[in-house]
C-alpha cells in the first residue's frame, strides 16, 4: 500500500514538472513570436497597373476562347440549350404529372410527343399557305413592284425606276435564278437541321426523365448545408419563372395571333390564318419579331389595297393591338418583379442572334429570363429560405 502510494505521488510530481516546463516552453515561444512580430516591418503587397491589365487580359482571352467554342459547337448547342430550356418549361406539367402518379419515363414520352405534335401541326399549317405563296411567287413580286413603285420614285436617292426591275441584278429573271441557289442552300441544311431536330427530341425525352436526379446531383455538389439551400431556392425559382411565364405567354400571344387573323380577314388579304401563326411565333422574339411582321403586313397591305390608308391600316392596327398587350395586358398578368430592362433583352438578341441565329434570337429571352432570376435569388437575402429535412 505504501509503495502504491509512493509511486502516484513520484508520477504526479514528474507530470507537473513536465507540465511547468511546456508551459514554459510555450510562454517563452509566444513572447519570441510576439516580439518579431512587433520588430518585423508590415509590408503589403500592391499590384500595379501592368499586374491588372495583365489579369483582365487572361479573363478577356478566357472569355474570347469560350465565345468561339460556343459558336464552332452551334450545331450541337443549340439543339442541347434548346431542349434544357424546354425541359424546364415544362418542369411544372412534369411535377404536376408526378404527383398524378405517372411513372417518369411516361412522363417524359408524354410531354416530348406533346411537344412533337405541336411543332408538327405548326410546320402542317404552314406547308399549304407557303407552297400557294411559292406558287404565285413571281406575280406576287410583279404586283408589289407596280404598287411600290410611285412611292420609291419619289424616294430621288435611291435611284430607282421601272427599268430597274425589269433588267439588272434586281430583275424577275435574276431573281428567280437566285432562288434556284437558296432552295439548293436550303436542300443542303435540311441534313443537319434534321440531326438537330433529333437531338432535340432526344435530348428533352432524357432531361424530362432525369430531372430529378439531375436536380439531386446538382444540389449534392454543394458541401455545406448553405450553398445546398440556395441551389434548391435557384433551381425551383428558375424551373417557376419559365414554367409560369411561357405558360402565360402562349396564351396571350395566341389570342394576338387570333387578332392578326382577324384583322387580316376582315381587311382583304390573303392566309389570313398564316399571318396569325406568324404574329403568334413572332411575339416571343421581342421588338424584332414585332418589328419584322409590322413592316411585312405594311407591305402586304399596300400590295393589295390602292389606296395608302386602308393598305397600312392592318399594320397600324395590329402594332396597336401589340403594343397594348406588352404594355398594359402582360405587366398586369406577370407582375412587375419579372420586368426585364429593354436595352439588356435588346442586346441579348442580337447577341444570340449573332451567335445562333434564328433560334438563338428565340432563345435570347428565356435565357436573359434564367440569369435574371438566379441573380435575384443570389443577391437578394429577404428570400424566404427553405428548410432541408433533418
């Protein structure tokens, strides 16, 4: 008993001698450090003009790489960016269809054969008013000519006469020729833009079966519980904001496209329901597609009527009709919190427009629409935060 007692006192005295020298050891290592610390000259390092041109010269050639191999990869981005944005318009119908119980894979092959089906009836509609404009190409051109003539000869600059459409480069011979050759550029994409079309459908068949798991990755690689939060909040207010606006958008635009043919009919013209495809399609290209129809149904309008006033009637009334819908009918329905500035969604156009072309001009909106949303959503703190389950 008194050895056991002997050897805790000499194992507690030989622990606070340890104890004291590391403390020691420790104190005098904190005073050397504070020390220097105090001696050592601070010294901060400052970048120079050259050392910031230099890093915004790397970012520019970053961002200039990017932009071409966004543009040399069109014929396969375009279809891909396409079929994302659908899939996410369609998020709502998809979820709704979930809940509904239908399995995800018929989810998807409902939703894309829809989306199938309505392009096809679109293209059918179209067929038999283009080819009957095809058909009358040449008379058509003839009477615009004799009807537009008075008004550009008054135009002195332009130097135009009647002899001007009847020999030269801007003749009825030449320009049916030339017609030969864009029908035969026309007959040489119709390859690629039937691969396009099916890695469209496609690739929407796979996104709307997916989604979900895509959601989950895409959430799961976020490390905090934080950045997962607000790729939940992200993705939701995205999927919402297209889904409720394209929803909303296609049945105004329809009934503009059901005024277009009214206006058409009741004012003389011809495919009066091909205007109403056209003004219906146009509507979701902002100030281009309105411009571009205004400005055709102005022509047609001097083309078929005599007389100045009733030809531009059609025109003016439906640049009326438009502009009420975009001004009063649309900002009451969606609410101003979706408001874009006019300038950015201008320059989004003409941006993608440059870069993809004819969908790209499409797609300018809807993808302005995703940037607007996911920076409101990131820089905005008063958003109502969701809560992950525990």
């Amino acid at each position: 008993m008194d050895i056991a007692n002997g050897i805790r006192k000499q194992t507690r005295r030989l622990t606070l001698a340890r104890e004291g020298r590391s403390s020691a050891w420790v104190d005098a290592l904190r005073a050397d450090t504070e020390q220097m610390d105090s001696t050592a000259p601070s010294k901060r390092i400052e970048k120079d003009g050259l050392d910031v041109a230099s890093a915004w010269a790397v970012i520019g050639i970053f961002l200039a790489l990017a932009l071409a191999g966004v543009y040399m990869m069109s014929i396969i981005l375009i279809p891909l960016t396409l079929a994302v944005v659908v899939g996410m318009i369609l998020g709502l119908v998809a979820e709704r269809l979930s809940k509904l119980g239908v399995p995800r894979i018929l989810n998807a092959v409902l939703l894309s054969s829809a989306v199938a089906l309505v392009i096809f009836l679109i293209i059918n509609s179209l067929a038999g008013p283009m080819a009957t404009l095809a058909h009358e190409g040449p008379d058509v051109f003839q009477r615009t000519v004799d009807r537009l003539m008075p008004y550009l000869e008054g135009i002195k600059w332009l130097h135009i006469t009647p002899q001007t459409f009847e020999s030269g480069p801007m003749s009825i011979n030449v320009l049916l020729e030339n017609a030969g050759n864009v029908l035969h550029v026309l007959a040489n994409s119709l390859t690629p833009a039937i691969v396009q079309g099916l890695v469209f459908f496609a690739a929407l068949m796979l996104f709307l079966a997916g989604r979900i798991s895509l959601r989950k990755t895409i959430i799961m690689t976020f490390s905090t519980r934080t950045s997962r939060l607000t790729a939940i909040r992200v993705i939701n207010a995205v999927e919402q904001m297209l889904g409720f606006y394209f929803a909303t958008a296609a049945l105004i635009y329809a009934g503009i496209g059901v005024v277009m043919t009214a206006i058409v009919y009741v004012s003389g013209m011809s495919v009066p329901i091909l205007w109403g495809i056209f003004a219906f399609l146009s509507s979701f290209v902002p100030f281009v597609g309105i411009a571009t129809i205004t400005a055709a149904l102005a022509i047609a309008g001097i083309i078929t009527h005599d007389d100045i006033v009733p030809g531009l009637a059609p025109a003016i009334a439906f640049f009326c009709v438009h502009l009420a819908v975009e001004n009063l009918v649309f900002p009451a329905v969606m609410g101003r919190q979706w408001e874009l500035n006019p300038f950015v969604v201008f320059i989004a156009i003409i941006f993608w427009t440059w870069m993809w072309g004819a969908v790209g001009a499409m797609l300018a909106l809807p993808l302005s629409l995703i940037v607007m949303t996911v920076i409101n959503e990131l820089f905005f703190e008063e958003k109502a935060q969701p809560q992950l389950p525990q």
